[in-house]
C-alpha cells in the first residue's frame, strides 16, 4: 500500500511537468525567429487553459502577455518551468526555480552531454535535485499535447489527433514525425522530447502515460538506456500496450547512436530478449512504427490464433495469408458450420475455406453478411478484410457496409483491421474507417502485421505476470567469501573449483569436484567420489586446461589417479614454468548427455543478462544462443528452451527420449538469480558444458568459470 | 545466329499481340455497363493511333464506330482480336480469327479452366494454333500501354505513367494496382494481365519486354508456374530489371493459391532458388514490388558494397544503417579525405563518418556540396539521403539542391535514392523527384531497400551469365540401362548398387562397391577392394537396412567377411522372410570425413531440382538446406556451400582444415545435370551421406537412393 502511495505521490509531480497548470517560460523573447519567441507563439495557438508566464529581464510584454524578470516574481504556482536560456545559464535558472518551487522543468537548450558538456548537465540536475525540481531534458524539442491543448514545443502545430502517445529520443523524428502524422492521419495525443534524460526518463513516461485517460498506446522511439531493468519493470507494470523501434540494433548503427546521443547502445538480441521480458511490441521500421501504433491504440489484443481473412480478390488474399505465415499467425481452415454460412453470400466459384474469397463479384451486402457471421463466430479470434477497388463497387460504399457489420456483431473482444488496394476513393475510405476506430491500410501486408501486433501483445503480455520470488542469503555469503579470497589472493578471476562453489552456493548442480594437493589427497578424494573420475589442472595461470595436458579422463582406480597426478603436474609445469598451481581437481566422471551452455555478460545497458543455447557446434559455429535479462521467470526460461534454431534437440529429435526441461528451466532460473544476486562481482560466467539428460533424470554442471569485476 | 533470327520473328507475333496496329474488338456493345461498350470506350479513351474494329452481329455502329458482323468482314489486316463473348463462342471466333490471319487473340472471357472447364480452354488453343494464333488469357483484364495510349482492358485508365511494366497472374490486382500508381504516383509503363496463361505465359511476356524500349523494369506477379525452366532461360537472358512478387509461398498460401488459379504452387525456396539463377529480385510485399520496381526502373545497379547514407538527424541515420545491415549491405566508414572533404559542411558536433549528420542545421547548402563530393568520390558505389523536416528549411528546396548535386556529379554510374520524413511539403518535394527520375520514399528504410534491390540486382545479375556445358553420351546409356533393366523386375526403385552404378556414371566418386551373391564372392571381393569393409543387405524389399541387421562396418579379414555374410542373410530373413535379396554389398570402408547429402525432387514448377546440405541433425532437425534448379552452374553451386547456415563447418569451423569446396562444386554440377539429363526417369534421389574430406582430398558418395518415377 505504501509503495502505491508513493507511486501516487510521483505521477503528482510527473503531471505537474507533463500536464503542467501553469507554466513558467524561461527565455521568452518578443524577436521572431527566437526560440523564446517560437515557443511563446506554439503555447499560445491551441487553446491551453492553464497560466503561461513569459520570463524575460529586459521586456515588459510578450505577445500580449504580462512579462517577469525572474520566476521569483512571479506571484502564482508555477508547476513547470520550460527554458531556452543558454547552457550556461541554466544552472542559475534552475537555482531561483527550485527557490519558488517549481515542480520540473523542460529544458529546451541544448549544448549539454551531447556535445560533451555532461559537466554542464550534471550540475543543472544536482541543482534542481536539491529543490526536488524533475527535469525533462536537456535538448529536447518540447512536449505536445493534443487533449491539453498544449505545444509547449518548437515543433510547428500539435500532431493530427489520436490515440497512442510518443515518446522519442530523438528531437529532429519528433519534429518530422508530427509533420507526417498529417500526411498519414495517423496521430498522436501527446508528443514527448525526452533528450539526454538528464534526470526523468523513460520508465518514468511509461508510468505516467499509464495513468493517462487519453493515451490508449505508449509509443517509444529509443536509441538506448541507462537503466534498462528500472525500463523493463516499468513497461511489466503498464497496462497500456507499449510498442517500441530500438534504434542502432547493427553493429555500426550502435556505433552511429553511440556517437549521435551519448548513450550506450545494448546488444540486438539483449534488447529483443528485454523488450520481450517487457511485454513491449517491437517495430523495425518507422511505418512499422505507425502502423503498430495504430492498431494498439484502436483495437482490443488477439487471444487466440485463429485469424480469419476475408477478401474480394484471390492475389491479396494469398498474400495475405502469406503474411500471416511471416509474422508468425499461419492460418488454418474455418470449421465447417462458418465455411457453409459464408458460402451463401458469395458465387459458386468463390470459397469460403480461410481465406474466404467472395470474388470480385463481392457488394456491400455480402461484405456485410460475411463479416457478421465471422465475427460472431467462436471459432475466429481476429478478423483482416481485403478488398481491391473494382469497377462494380464504390470503396465508401463497402467501407460504411464492414464498419455496421462490425458494430452490429457486438464483437468488440476480438481485432479487426482492414486493407483497400486501390486509388484516391480507397485512400478516403481508409481514412473515413480509421476516424471510425479501425485500423486501416493501403496493402494487405500491414493489416495483417496489425493483427500480428496485437496477437504479439496478448502473447507477451500473458508472460510478464509471474512473480519472481528470490531465493534467501546463507548462499550468498557463501559465494561472497569464494570471491572475496579470490580477490585476496589479487586475482581477478576464479579457479573452476570455486567457480563451481558458488554454483552450487545457488543450487545449481555440478560435478563434485574436490581440490587435491597431493597424490595421496587426490587418490582418496577419487575413492570418496568413486572411480571413475576426471582429474584437471587448477591454476589460475592456464585458462587452456587441456591444451596444457592438464585434463585426464576416465581414471578407473587409484594407481591410475597417482599416476594421472604426476602426469598432469609435470605437464603443466612443461607448458608454463611460472604457472601458480592450486593442486589438481578430481571430479566425478558425469554420464556424457546433452552438451548446453549457460553464461551471463553483464550489459551496459540491462545489467546481468543469461546467455543459453547448446554447445560445441552450436554455440561456437552457429552462434545459436538467447538472451534474457536478469531475473529469468519461469515462463520466459520455458521460451529460451523453444526459441533457439536447435530446440527440436532438447525436445527429443532422432527417436531420442526428450531431455530434462524442468531441469533446464530451474538452471536458467537459478543461474540469473545468481548473477543478479551478484551483480557487483561478476563481469562474466558460463557453465560450459552442462550436460542434460533425459526427462527426470536432471543435468550436471561439468566446467566452471566466473569473471570477476574489475575493482 | 538462325536462334537469333526466330527469336526475332517471335518478338514480332508478339508485338502484333501486345504492341498491335489494329484491333477487333469482338462482342463490342453499344449497352452501357456491357463489357463490350466499357472496352471500347477504354480503347478510343487514350488516343490509340491504331485501327478499331467493332464487331457484333447485331448493330451497324457503335460509338461512332463501323460495326462488322465477322472479322472476315474485315477489309483490312488485323493484327490482334480482343475477345468478349461468352466462352462458349470463343472457339468459333477463334476459328474465324485463324482464317482472318489475325495474329493474336486477346481473350479477356472468363470462365474457362479456373471455374474447371479446361476442356474449353484446350479447344480454344487447339484451334488457335492451327492457324498460328497465339493466345493472351483467357480470363484476364486485358492490356495497358502508356506508350502506345492504349487501354484494352476493363480496368478504369491507363496506369499513372512510369518506367517498369508490370505482368499480372491477378487480374483483381492489375484493376487495383491501376488506381492506386495515382495515389502513390508510381506509375507503370504497361500493364498485362495474363490471366489462365493457355498460350502466352510469363517467359513470353519477359522476352518480349525486354525488347520494348519504353520498358526499363519487369514487374511481375507470379502465382505459379507451369514451366518454371523455360520462365528461368528467358529471365537469364534478359538485361531489363527483373522485380517479382510470388504469392503463395507458404503452405496454407500455397493452398489458397492453388484453388485460386488451378496453378501448382512451388515450393518457397524452390522459387527463391529459381529467381536466384534467374537473376530476379524479389519483393515480398505489394509495397516492396512498387518501391522496388520504382528504383530498378530509374536508377543504375550498384556495382559495390560501399553504401553512404547523408541525413541531417542522427536518429533516421541510425535507423537507415540497421536498415542497411538488415538488407545485406552494412555500411563501413568513409575513407579519411571524403570525410575531411565532408566536415567541411556541418557543425563541429555533426559526424562525417557514414553515415555523415549534417545536423538540424543543414540547409541546402551543406546537402548540395556533400552530395557532390560524395558522389565524385571512387570509394562510394551508392548513395541514400535522408532528409527530417525542419522548421528552418523548405523541402523543396532542399529537394532542387539535391537534384542539382547529383546533376553536377556526373556520377551516372551510382544509384541515388532519397527519403524526406515529414509532412505535405516534404511529400510533395519527393514527387518532384520521382518526377525527375530518382527514386524517393517517406522513410528511411524504403531508400535503404531500394539500394538494397539495385545492389541485388548487380550481384545476381553477375551470377547468371556463365555457359554450362553438358556432359556427353556414353555414360547416359550406361545409367538408362541400369534404370531399364530395374523396371524390367518390375522395381520402382534402385537398389544402393544400381544407384550408385548410376551415380558413377555421371562422374560422382562412389564408395566401390561390389555384389556378392555367396560367401567366396564376398570374400573375393572384400580382397580386392582391401580390408576393412562394410558390407550391407541390398533388397528391393528391405529400405532401412540398420533396422534389419543388414549392416556390418569395419570387417577386418576374410574370416570376419564369411561370417558376416551369413549373418547378415540370416538378419534379413528373420526381419521379413519373403524379402527378394540380391545379396550382399561389399563396400570400401571410406575413411570418415564431413557428413553432406545431396538430393533431388521433381519440382512441379522448375522440374529436377537439387538439395544441397550438412547430413546428420543439419537436414533432419534443423533442416538446414538450399536448392538450386537443375542444371546448377559453378557459381550457383558455390553459393550454394555459403548459404546454408552450417556453411562455417565446410569452411573449417574449431581449428579444423577446410572441406574440398572444389570437390563439393563438381558434386553439385555432375549431380544437377545427372538429374536433367534422366528428368523423364528419376523421381527423387539422394547420396546421402558423402563423406568431404578437408581441401584436395576430395569426397566419397558412401550411400545413394533413386526412386523412379511412375509410368
């Protein structure tokens, strides 16, 4: 309940910069052209009914308005302050806000970390944290809100009106983007510059437009985060669906971000994983961007997988259902009762299968029947209709027959998204059907991919509930000690004996493995471990154990362990004179199973992130491996196994038995939970191979290794 | 030069049929809303500087026009009839129109094989041919020619004038396409519909728009293909641009598909490999086959990799450098003097690296001089720019800059493409430039993908010229015998022996193996062939030989093979008494190397078409393979070992030497031309698995399988 209440208490404050009642501008200038100027003239063309007070030392009135020389004077509340003073002015500026208690301020100017003055930036947000000021920015384009009637931006007019909301990092996209919502009519409520996310970023837009009545769709252009987890759990905790476009997911694209904002740019497969961890859609491209948006906002998400396309023409609906293939919604064949009631609303030749195909015979009446009977029809879960502009039929005509049909099958649980292929009288039925709250298009492609969108929605959404309880301490300090002698004795790595100590300080199961000194130790460590065994090198000087003749396998009884002792000593000492020696590790000799990896890298961006695919082979040539982000539930441990190229491996291929998942999914979750756990000490870690065996039968942790981080 | 000559005069009774100087058109009316007064209205619309001749045996003149009960009534020569009356007096006009000498019939009736009546269909080419018609449809919407300002179709007008022309399976699509090139202003040379394809099929379309000089791209929409060979040698040889869209390329599409056309719907990667040798470019969207068409039809290929993206905001940037990677061509950085050159006109904080930030300052200016530089520069093979509205710049102002740039380069040689986010003006400025010939989108990615096409279209382009020579006669006898004498046993397979007497017969290195009938044979043979062998059950009646016991590997001596023998006869009858046994196969023990298999199917498009792959999990569980149609050059078959994603492993993966690519490639070619050679006998084949040794050492085909087709 308490931390409801504080979730209240900071939506309170996010509103007073982003729904400000009354607003301080910083900068404010009576010369055209100016910036002072240009915002002054955009806050004041839309109809915004809270105060706006113009701040300039040397004016008396702007634009018709009342000027102060500083926000001191200023005998009102002031919730945000919007600046374009200079840089170097800021500081000061934000200085005499916090004294009248200014809720946030949106910093306009730029000259900050993006161009390398994060000297600048850090002392404007020391500042306005010892207030409590936020501060939206710096270099940003502003904020536009269509059912605030506020463009508190220097961007031109507020967008064409809508339902999602944008959030961006990218100043010049905000502002070509409002242009374009125009050209498409498709809008935006609001518009956010988030800039150098100085101080409010964007887990803190998500939470807030998550309240917001008039957003029904987070819309998010990111090229990359400082906090990814704090990210991740804002976007679990939103009931809004969220679709994002990661900018700079190529190598050189990262590169380009990198230099472009200053931010560290995550791996492709890193944000992937997280946005799936998420429940955010994700879109590649900026149409895809759009047309997501688009259908998030308008319709209700796809729970199950049959999709059903109807259409007036054979080459669209083909394509169609190709589509539906590619973006992972493959259709099946109506159940007969819906095939033999389509048929009576099309001729002879058409077909009724999925996708049904009225011919370009189809009026508005059959549209109308079909669509009614489909909708109203268990067995459908999401609808696509297609029509192709013929001479016979007038598109407002069939656009006015499908949106009635819609309305009067009540279905308002399940998707419906539309395409007319065809000229200018196609283009003004789209739109006429997207003011209806349709999502409409010009190819059959993309009102498939809304559906797939909204589908993708239900699906992920359905993953990110589960609470993840974290395993309790004793453990924990059982590693630490591992990791703090290592760190003692100035090593920045462990030894495979205790990396293998802290597995199994959090449950993973690896090969017993003791260290053994000398040949007497190593023999009776072999005899309470029971023939027979592995014997390994263990020094922190050679990390190519076998390379170095350090590895015997298959020592069947104690002269043999003597004898592996000496062997592997005088081998290691052969391959590097100067090596520390710890002893020699003997280990049981696990039952040989299924060779897999797990590993963690810790991103700049997400923090502990699990690696897990299959190894030799596939981890090395095929790079075939899946990320997720720490901690790793259940669920999605469930989809790492499918998701890999060679998941029909693990699920039983060749007439083998299948290999043990649950195991496997208590690993990948122990594992994150660990590397979580210990986020300040390990820089990297794999278990390398775990061997897996059949169902029931579990797994076993045969090599180590942990990284740690540098001090 | 006599292939060049009937080339030539094909083109001529093609260009009577799609390019012709008079027309009949039969079934004209003189009743609105007939298709017979709809044609002809659409015929005398555009300026058509041919002859029209209405015929109908009912009126004397319609729409101002002299009406002629028959073509014979005709005075003057026709060169094509389009045809309107119901189907079942096709073939009757089609007579009349034989003894007219008209040259080509238009047959825009429907009602022929796509509701099922293929009878009507035959007879009306049956007819046609006897007097050397050729056949455009039936069932189709008829032709478009820009150039020629003729509409002779259904559709509504002539396309929005372009550069590529476009041949449609769909007519549905044709109609809809037609109206929408005016809301895209991507327009179209020629439309041809051509519909059930009885006569005239796509290949004959290529040839003959590959001649039209008002013709720079071929579009095509292609639904299936009954002689996919013959549509490949005439794609080959064209040097127009070849864009096409395959609709049904997954299985439930293929299905709708097939009940669509009656077409037989290839498999996907079948088609991808035909369009591959073809020299294709392949869209996979309607969007894709208009944006694409657009920019092979405007701008040169691109002759190398180095792709320059210019922009003036670093988020499009970055989002067209994924683009880029995504589409196969990841971009580098700039060499050290054109960046130099570049920095020159930007801010300091712009980025002159590739992609090269002007920033949000960049006026037209700065566009104009880095275009110039970038194009004038040898390191640069082709060019995106990328444009964000500004509120300090005018689009079409930047638009004439750019246009101006690339005007000044001289740089004819490398593609352009260019993309403007934003609103009405910056749409309008990109029509500007479609306008002057250079291909312009609304987002970034689209700009990357039309570079994308135009690099594709270079590179595979490059890949089709070589010559194949066929292999000779003697050792096509020896396999038909082999074939001859199983089908005499009444078998619709061959046995491993057969099957690899066959093989060898095309120059495949098989693993010697010799049939024994008794113990001595075996041990004879075993001797000749050296120690140790495999030997093997060979049974028309026993497929899975492991299964049966039939299988020994690694017999070391006489004694061993004797005993083998007899166990392995003892195996098959225990297995299944009545099973006919050839005896036993005495195999050299091929040293163990790289698992491939290569394989055919009879593709009901493309016909003998070859699978290449990694054996073992590479083919069974991640079904790692790629095709090729049959005859495979060495280019192709060196694609092949690259496209498959186990391709690291032939390249030497973990320390291992290369495989013998050499050896693979000679594999491919004899095995492709095997299978052409024997089309009419062989069903499907496999050589599975052949052992690849590492570079020099060559391959050894250890196990072979032919199924012969039904008679």
């Amino acid at each position: 309940m308490s931390s409801h209440g504080t979730h209240d208490s900071k939506l309170r404050v996010l509103d007073a910069v982003l729904r400000p009642r009354s607003i301080a501008l910083i900068g404010a200038s009576n010369t055209p052209g100016k910036l002072g100027f240009k915002l002054l003239k955009n806050m004041l063309a839309d109809g915004y009914t809270g105060k706006i007070y113009p701040i300039n030392p040397n004016d008396a009135e702007i634009q018709g308005l009342k000027v102060y020389k500083s926000v001191l004077d200023v005998p009102d509340e002031i919730d945000a302050a919007v600046i374009v003073v200079p840089a170097k002015l800021c500081t000061q500026v934000a200085e005499e806000c916090g004294k009248k208690g200014v809720k946030g301020l949106i910093v306009i100017t730029s000259g900050f970390s993006e161009i390398g003055r994060k000297d600048l930036e850090d002392e404007l947000v020391r500042v306005a944290r010892r207030y409590g000021t936020r501060v939206l920015g710096p270099n940003i384009v502003g904020i536009m809100s269509n059912s605030d009637k506020l463009n508190a931006s220097f961007a031109p007019f507020l967008p064409y009106p809508g339902k999602p909301s944008l959030v961006s990092q990218s100043g010049a996209l905000i502002v070509a983007m409002d242009a374009a919502t125009y050209l498409r009519r498709v809008g935006f409520d609001k518009m956010i510059s988030i800039g150098n996310m100085a101080d409010l970023d964007i887990a803190d837009c998500i939470e807030w437009l998550d309240a917001d009545p008039n957003t029904t769709c987070i819309s998010l252009y990111i090229e990359g985060l400082r906090n990814g987890r704090r990210f991740v759990d804002a976007a679990r905790r939103a009931r809004t669906p969220i679709v994002a476009i990661k900018a700079g997911v190529s190598a050189h694209g990262a590169a380009a971000a990198a230099s472009h904002t200053g931010s560290l740019a995550g791996a492709a497969k890193v944000y992937e994983a997280a946005f799936n961890q998420a429940g955010i859609v994700q879109a590649t491209d900026l149409n895809g961007l759009f047309d997501r948006s688009l259908a998030l906002s308008l319709q209700p998400p796809m729970r199950g997988d049959n999709l059903f396309i109807l259409t007036n023409g054979g080459g669209v609906g083909v394509l169609a259902t190709d589509a539906a293939e590619r973006l992972g919604l493959p259709l099946h064949f109506a159940p007969a009762d819906l095939q033999a009631e389509l048929r009576k609303h099309m001729p002879e030749y058409g077909s009724a299968k999925n996708p049904a195909d009225l011919t370009g015979m189809a009026g508005k009446d059959w549209y109308y029947d079909c669509v009614k009977a489909i909708l109203t029809h268990d067995w459908v879960d999401g609808l696509v209709i297609l029509y192709c502009e013929t001479s016979l039929t007038v598109p407002m005509d069939i656009a006015q027959a499908l949106h009635k049909a819609i309305q009067d099958s009540g279905a308002t649980d399940k998707p419906v998204a539309i395409a007319f292929v065809g000229g200018e009288q196609s283009s003004e039925a789209l739109h006429w059907l997207m003011e209806k709250g349709i999502p409409a298009y010009e190819v059959p492609d993309k009102a498939v991919d809304a559906l797939a969108a909204l589908r993708e929605h239900a699906r992920i959404r359905s993953l990110v509930t589960e609470i993840l309880p974290f395993p309790g301490g004793r453990s924990s300090d059982l590693a630490r000690e591992t990791i703090a002698a290592a760190r003692a004795g100035g090593r920045g790595a462990l030894t495979e004996i205790e990396a293998k100590e802290v597995f199994a300080a959090y449950g993973l199961p690896v090969a017993r493995t003791v260290l053994a000194k000398s040949e007497e130790a190593a023999v009776r460590a072999a005899g309470e471990i029971g023939f027979p065994v592995v014997m390994k090198i263990v020094s922190p000087d050679i990390l190519h154990k076998s390379d170095a003749g350090g590895v015997k396998v298959g020592i069947k009884d104690a002269e043999a362990a003597q004898e592996a002792f000496r062997t592997i000593l005088s081998n290691a000492k052969a391959y590097k004179a100067d090596a520390a020696i710890h002893g020699v590790a003997v280990q049981e000799m696990a039952p040989f199973g299924t060779e897999v990896i797990i590993g963690s890298v810790d991103d700049p961006s997400f923090g502990p992130t699990v690696m897990f695919g299959l190894g030799g082979i596939f981890v090395e040539v095929l790079k075939d491996v899946t990320f997720r982000v720490a901690p790793v539930s259940s669920t999605q441990a469930e989809r790492m196994l499918t998701e890999i190229q060679a998941a029909p491996i693990l699920a039983g291929a060749r007439g083998e038995a299948p290999r043990d998942k649950d195991a496997l999914v208590q690993l990948i979750m122990n594992y994150s939970r660990m590397i979580l756990d210990l986020e300040s000490e390990v820089a990297e870690s794999d278990a390398n191979p775990v061997f897996v065996y059949e169902k029931g039968k579990g797994l076993k942790v045969v090599d180590a290794r942990i990284i740690l981080k540098k001090t």
